[in-house]
C-alpha cells in the first residue's frame, strides 16, 4: 500500500536524539510529485514531512538535502549515493487530529517519510475562525492559501523578537504586527506602547496612536509633547541626569538627598489633600519639588564669597556679589538657571575689606556648573521644565502624575508612540531606562487593579534595540529590560526587541524572547545569536536567512505551533512607517517620477543653506520652525 502512497518519499534509516536521516526512494525520479492535482517538490530545505507512528504522525522540517545529509556511520562506507535528506523533528499529532509540539515516541529505522499536502498543512497551522487567540500576520511562503497564525497571548506576556538587516522589511513587519495586534475590532482593549529611537512610526499608526513628542512639529495638531518628570525619577537616576557622579569621598551627594527629601516632605505638608505619610517620603518618592531652587542653593554654596570684615558674619546679607553695568548685583535667577556671580576672595594686608569663602563648600563645582548649563540648554526641558508638570518653588504643579501615566498606557486609543528621536544622545540609554522603570513599576503595584496589567496587559516594543540594549549590563535601559524580561510575565508586561544586530544585544535579554520573527540576516554572528536563543534545534532553517525575500520571515518559537516561514502581509502603503531608503534614482524618467529629489532631478536654483543652519540650531528636523527664520529676515 505505502509504495502506491503519492506522498510517500522514503524511509527512516537513521535517528540521533530529534535528527532523522531519510533515504528518498526512486518512485519520484523526477523530484516532483502530485498529490490531488496539486504538485509538490520533493527535498525542499525548510519543507515538512510527515513519519506515521501507530495512531500518531511525527512531523518535521527537512534541514539538509544531498550527499551530506548521509549518516555518519554510511558515508564511511562510501557508495551511499546522495538521495538523502536530514529531517528534524518538531512535533506530533494524533491521526486527524490537532499539531501540537514536543514528541511522546520516536520512529524507528525502515518507517515511511511521507511529504506534507495541503491538507497536513492546515492541520499543523490551524485555522483562525475558531480560535480567536490566533493573529493573522500573513501567509504561509509555500502556499498562500494557508494563513501564517501567532497566538497572542504567547506573542505578548513570553516576549519575542523581530530581527532583520537593514532593508529586510523590519520596521515594515513590526507596523504589520502591531497593527494586528491593536484591530478595535478584534481586541477593543489592547495596549501597545513603542519606543520610536528615530521618529519612523507616527504615520504608520496615524489612525490609533497617540504621538509623544522631544520636539513636536508646530504645524501638526495629532502631537503632544513628551515630559519625563524629574520629580518621578529615582535619586539614582536624577543624579545621573543632572549633577553626572560623585567622587567617592563625596559628602555632597547625601546631603543632596537629605535637600531633596526635605523638599518633597515640604511639598506633602502644604498639600491640605495629601494622603500621604510625610514620614514615609524617601529620596525615590515620586513627589514634585524645585528642583532648580535646589541647584541655585547649593551653588551659592559652594561659589559663594561673603564679606568677612569686623567679625562679619556668612549670611545673605553680608553675600559679595558682582555688580553689573548698573551698579546692581548679580544674583541670577534660579528659574532660568542663571547663576549668581560672586567676587574672589581678597585677604590683603592693610586693605580693611576682607572677602572669604562661604563655609562648608561640597568641593562639586564642576557638577554644578554641569547642571546649570543643563537647566539653560532647551533639549533637556522635556525632564527639567516637564511643561505642566513642572512644579513651581512650592511644589505644585498643573497637572498629576496619574494624568500622564494615563496618557502613556491609558488613553482612549490602543497604540501609543514616545518618539524620542529629540533626545540628545548622550542620555538616550538613562531616558528609556527610566521611562521603563517607571511603566513597570506603576504596573508591578497596580496588578491586582483592572488598570494593572494583569487584567490588561501591556506591549512594549522596543526598536532599535541593539542600542541601547547592547552587552553593557550595567546600561541602565539593559537593566531594566532584563527585569522585564525575567518577570515582566507575572504582571502582564511584554516585551518586543527590534534589532539589526541581535549578535549585539545582551545575551539574557535575547534568551528570553519566546518568539522570533527573523527576516533576512546576512551576518553570521547575528545568525548564530538567533539559532543559539531558539530552544528548537533548527540549524538547518536559520541558515535560510541569508537568502529570504524582502518581507519574508521565519518566525520560530512559543507563538507558533511550527516554524514557518511566512510573507508577511504589510500595511497599506499610507500605514507604514517613514523607514525607506532615499531614492538616488527613480526607475521611471524624471516626467513621471511621483519621488521628490534624487540624482535624477535637477536642483532647484540658489538652494538656501540659512534654512539648513537654521534647522540644525534649533535642534529640529521640522519645516514649521522656519517660519520665525522668515520672519526675522523679512
């Protein structure tokens, strides 16, 4: 009966662990075969075949075809010819019934190795109709007619990854992925939340995502401006973004902390409506306080000269400030961060005036100096002046902390974007490190709420990985992230890595991704990061990577019954992201070219390079803010 099957192949001669060696017979010579009218090729890198055991089918994918596919113990002996394939095993089913992973039993040598039809594949893939955790993200490469599926709930609380190399269609797939995942229709409650490294997702999700902002475009209403609070950071945190380290012997940074607790236990007594314990107020108590206030303080500190004549004493009024052109002294202004400007100590024999240092100097000058330039430079404004939630010297504030944190992972729209494209480089890894702390502490106390992330969880989708997520494990973002990696489950929190380069992203990170979507990577190192981070041994199929399609992808792990390899279905071209390549020369001639610029266009007359330095000053890439440059020059 079997050598009438049209789908018998060969049969089993080899097994080592989950690897099976598969001897082809002569039936197919021609390596093609039909199965209801439908024809198949035999021996297909990647391909399933099916293995009968009893009232079971073990199935798997085919890894090596040809002569070094042979056993070890064969090709010894010579002659063993080179119709053989190299399967490894992935999973079972019962007969008729559903695919499921991991094998009970193994074949045995001489079983029959039959390709896998249409039919075994809808088996083995499933349908969506009836199971409303599965996610359409495409269609299966070899056959699209069969829906490329991935369960949900895997995707989002056991982590995955999307890998790819520049122009393999990442940021395309990711906009793709989300965009399923965020379907009002399918999943009127879902929460995505997407670090945008470089400002490319805004158009993609146009329709369902708030857009947090650095720097917002003056000339569009669907922005809002992105606050970090520096009030709502750790002190560890806020000392790394404002006064930088400490010397080790430094006495400055606790009395730095005992100034900031004071601050915010002053903050809660003035509130007649706090809740709050002024006892249990610590240094990493999200409680507003002025900040700048602190700065202008401890800089008169440590510059500050007095007049120290006659027995005079080191209080205010005896202060030795400069005088400007008008005879007024120089007292700065703490909100502007303007420090005050004090004269040098003078000790002079005969001479009655006598100027000293103010005592007890914290020997930080060149922290504070720091600082300052800090409070005055307007790209830090987005942590240091956080608009309406920026306190003033009482420690109130316009608006709460609960205000936006429901902004971030509580609005009325599922997707929200915190484009951080703005945020000077020096400091990208800290600030996503604190924004994650922050969302994952808010979700760790609010699990048992319906706010939490239990009840609702959250997916965060972190691009440009590879970052700020790199082997440094004492990155602040690496941190946290591996924090989220490790228990991020429990509460409901998810993580997506986004990365060119997973060879560079910190290996406990990595290992923790249940899923992978891996579109084309052509380096090695990248590669073997990602078949040493999958638990199925599938050397075979991530060796393919080198040669997928634009757009196509492997996707292997927890979110899919089987590795498949998938086109993934990309949104509409007005939703997706702003990541393509420019175009140094369109295809079509110059006439019917629907592509601004390009080698192939000439260039317009008398280009204005204002326009460009302008830009560049501001620190913007958007055209609104030359207007006042128009302005100004008419």
């Amino acid at each position: 009966m079997n050598s009438v099957s049209p789908t018998l192949i060969g049969t089993v001669q080899d097994v080592n662990g989950t690897s099976v060696s598969v001897a082809l017979t002569g039936a197919q010579l021609s390596g093609l075969t039909f199965v209801d009218g439908q024809g198949y090729r035999i021996g297909q890198i990647g391909s399933f075949v099916r293995i009968p055991v009893g009232y079971a089918d073990l199935f798997g994918i085919v890894s090596q075809v040809g002569a070094s596919a042979i056993p070890e113990t064969l090709a010894d002996n010579g002659g063993a010819g080179y119709r053989w394939l190299k399967v490894q095993l992935i999973g079972e089913g019962s007969a008729g019934g559903q695919f499921r992973r991991g094998i009970s039993q193994y074949p045995t040598i001489d079983d029959d190795v039959h390709l896998v039809s249409q039919r075994d594949l809808e088996r083995i893939y499933g349908r969506r109709g009836k199971q409303h955790h599965l996610v359409k993200v495409g269609h299966i490469a070899g056959s699209q007619s069969i829906d490329a599926l991935v369960d949900i709930n895997k995707l989002v609380t056991r982590h995955s990854a999307v890998v790819g190399t520049t122009g393999s269609g990442k940021s395309t797939t990711v906009a793709s992925v989300v965009r399923c995942l965020s379907s009002s229709k399918n999943y009127p409650s879902s929460r995505i939340l997407i670090l945008d490294i470089h400002g490319e997702y805004q158009a993609a999700f146009a329709d369902r995502a708030h857009v947090y902002k650095v720097n917002i475009d003056a000339s569009k209403t669907d922005q809002e401006r992105l606050c970090l609070p520096f009030w709502a950071m750790e002190f560890d945190e806020l000392m790394s973004l404002t006064f930088g380290s400490f010397p080790a012997d430094s006495k400055a940074r606790n009395l730095i902390m005992e100034r900031i607790i004071a601050a915010k236990v002053a903050t809660v007594e003035a509130d007649e409506d706090s809740d709050i314990d002024p006892e249990a107020v610590n240094a990493d108590s999200p409680i507003p306080f002025d900040i700048k206030k602190l700065w202008y303080d401890l800089y008169c500190q440590e510059f500050g000269t007095y007049f120290s004549g006659k027995g005079k004493l080191p209080v205010e009024e005896n202060w030795a400030y400069k005088l400007d052109a008008q005879g007024q002294p120089i007292k700065g202004d703490a909100s502007k961060g303007l420090p005050p400007r004090f004269r040098e100590v003078k000790s002079v024999a005969g001479d009655d005036e006598k100027i000293n240092y103010l005592p007890e100097a914290l020997n930080i000058r060149a922290q504070l100096e720091a600082f300052g330039a800090k409070l005055r430079i307007p790209r830090y404004n987005f942590f240091l002046r956080p608009g309406a939630w920026d306190p003033d010297p009482e420690g109130k504030t316009d608006e709460t902390l609960a205000r936006l944190i429901k902004g971030w992972i509580g609005s009325d729209r599922p997707v929200t974007i915190l484009d951080l494209s703005g945020v000077p480089s020096a400091i990208t890894n800290d600030v996503i490190g604190i924004l994650l702390r922050l969302i994952y502490d808010c979700l760790f106390w609010a699990r048992h709420l319906s706010q939490g992330g239990r009840e609702r969880p959250l997916l965060l989708v972190l691009e440009e990985a590879h970052t700020y997520l790199n082997g440094d494990i004492g990155g602040r973002a690496s941190t946290v992230v591996q924090r989220i990696v490790k228990e991020g489950r429990k509460y409901g929190i998810g993580a997506m890595i986004v990365s060119q380069r997973p060879s560079e992203i910190n290996s406990t990170i990595l290992s923790q991704c249940g899923t992978f979507f891996a579109l084309r990577l052509s380096n090695g190192n990248d590669r073997s990061k990602i078949t040493g981070a999958i638990s199925e041994n599938l050397e075979g199929l991530t060796s393919m990577l080198p040669i997928l399609r634009t757009g196509e992808a492997i996707i292997l792990g927890e979110g899919v019954g089987i590795p498949m390899r998938t086109m993934i279905e990309p949104p509409p071209k007005d939703k997706r992201p702003d990541s393509a390549d420019p175009v140094v020369c369109d295809e079509t001639s110059p006439e019917d070219s629907m592509v601004p610029g390009g080698w192939g266009i000439p260039m317009e007359a008398d280009p204005n390079y204002e326009e460009v330095v302008a830009l560049w000053r501001q620190q913007t890439p958007f055209t609104s803010a030359l207007v006042n440059l128009d302005e100004a020059q008419g």
